[in-house]
C-alpha cells in the first residue's frame, strides 16, 4: 500500500473533507485523512496523510501554524467570514497604526478562545456546524490557545491585513472578530491563507491537479510528521523487540518520546523511554533483522 504524507495547496472552494476525498480516489485507496480542517472558502497548505502514515496524525496537528488574514470592519456575520449572512453592523472608525498595532499586541501570548458555531467540532456527537445550520447555538467550552505572534501588514480605511503564528486549535475567524471588537467595530473575515502547519510550508505545497498526474512523485517520508521530535536510534535487536510490542532497555537516554530510527535509517514510529526502558507508541510496521520491514 502507498504511504507517506501530501503537502496539498488546498484550493478555495473546496472543503477539506472533498480534498480527501478527491486524494482517496487518485491513490486508490481508503486510508487517509488530513492534518487539520481549513475552511471551505480558505486556502493553503494542508497536510493528507496516507496509508500508514494516518497513525501519526495526531502527532502532526501539534506544529505551530501560520496564517494570513483579511479583517474587515463594518459588519459580523454568523460565520465568521464572508461567506455568512450579516448579524450585526457598525461605523467604521478611522484607525491609526499605532492604534492597531497596540490592540493587536493584546492578543499575543496565551488566552482562552470560545470555538464559534460554525466549526467542525462535535458536541453529544454533533459537528457545531450540522447544529448551526439548523439554527440551533449551544454553550462552547473557551479552549486555550496561544498566539505567538500577530503583524500588522497592510490597512486600509475598511479592512487590515495581518499575519499570525499559533497554536493548534485557533479559530482565525474568532480572532479577527475579537480584534475588531477590541477595535471598537463589528468585523469579518474576509481572506484566508494558511501558510504554515508544522514541517509543511505553503512554497513547497503541490496543487490537486500536480498531485493527480505524479502522485508517487510527491509523497513526502511518514518520519516527517514528527522530525522535531527527538530521534532515537536502535540495534536491529532493540528495533525488532520495540517492534514487537517487548519492552526493552536502551541505556543512557532520558525520559520522554522518541522518534524511533534503525542504524541503516529505517523509520520505525514512535517510542517512549521511561527510566531507560522503552516501549511502543506508534509502530508503523513491524521490523525483521537484515533490514528488511514487513
């Protein structure tokens, strides 16, 4: 079965879920999915995973990510981007940069976040927005996120542009109507680019279309889902113990998660060390001596 991860220029227009789906019918195969939900009307990089690779998911959602953003003032919609209808209005203020620049300073660092209805996230096994559609709004737990860094790149009289690094988890959509508010004003999202999510940027992400004619030619190694963590490589004995699910002593490592390697650079998954004994996380296949993987 073909395994790796897509780095995938996601188009506007396109769910994330119609991605995988296109991808699933390309590579003839049913196991696969994507490193994190980018809107429909959004557009970017989005990771897709594939074969084995689907077990390291959740490990490559963790990453920072980094967008670029649209916020216009004057009116809010219930979606939070252009897309939605219009639920409130306001005047639009004249703004000066430092005005904007000291309100944007306000939304960096670590803060809580309410999700907005129109999300994937499920509540009594709902997504918000299958209940939002049918014009239901229930009460949404603030989740903590983190903003590591928000620029101001452009502004004009109705709207401002700004690029933004956080944690997984941020709404932008949220952020921006935050942003205006703390502005004095209603305001939208009305662009969207995701730039960054993890080890995978948008100057090497591949359109549908280059992925559709070489597919093969673009499938990035599973190990780069998880190359920022710490590597850890064994024997052909401890890799084929670890494999196996045997827990097995490697001397002279600290506590924590490892990326596991073999001495000819095989990709094994992931382990975790505990007082010098390691153990399976995620292997992704099993390991046989002579270098050989099954």
């Amino acid at each position: 079965m073909t395994s790796g991860i897509l780095n995938v220029l996601k188009p506007c227009g396109m769910t994330s879920h119609d991605v995988v789906g296109f991808l699933r019918r390309t590579l003839q195969t049913k196991k696969i999915g994507h490193g994190g939900t980018l809107d429909p009307d959004a557009a970017g990089v989005l990771p897709v995973f594939v074969g084995s690779a689907t077990r390291l998911l959740e490990y490559a959602v963790e990453g920072r990510k980094n967008y670029r953003a649209e916020l216009r003032f004057g009116s809010k919609t219930d979606t939070g981007d252009d897309s939605g209808k219009i639920i409130a209005t306001s005047e639009i203020r004249s703004l000066t940069p430092t005005e904007i620049k000291d309100a944007l300073q306000k939304f960096i660092g670590e803060q809580q976040q309410i999700p907005p209805m129109y999300s994937a996230i499920k509540i009594d096994g709902k997504k918000l927005y299958q209940l939002a559609r049918q014009g239901i709004e229930v009460e949404r737990q603030a989740r903590t996120i983190t903003v590591y860094a928000l620029e101001l790149l452009h502004h004009t009289d109705t709207a401002l542009t700004v690029d933004v690094v956080c944690s997984k988890g941020t709404y932008i959509r949220t952020l921006l109507e935050d942003i205006a508010a703390e502005l004095g004003m209603c305001g939208t999202m009305s662009f969207l680019l995701r730039k960054q999510v993890g080890d995978f940027y948008l100057s090497e992400a591949k359109t549908l279309e280059e992925i559709a004619a070489a597919p093969q030619a673009y499938l990035l190694p599973e190990e780069m889902a998880v190359q920022d963590m710490q590597e850890l490589v064994l024997t052909d004995n401890q890799a084929l113990r670890i494999s196996q699910g045997v827990k097995t002593t490697v001397r002279g490592i600290a506590d924590g998660s490892y990326r596991l390697k073999t001495v000819t650079g095989y990709f094994l998954g992931i382990g975790r060390a505990d007082g010098e004994i390691v153990k399976a996380e995620k292997i992704l296949k099993q390991f046989q001596a002579n270098a050989e993987m099954i």
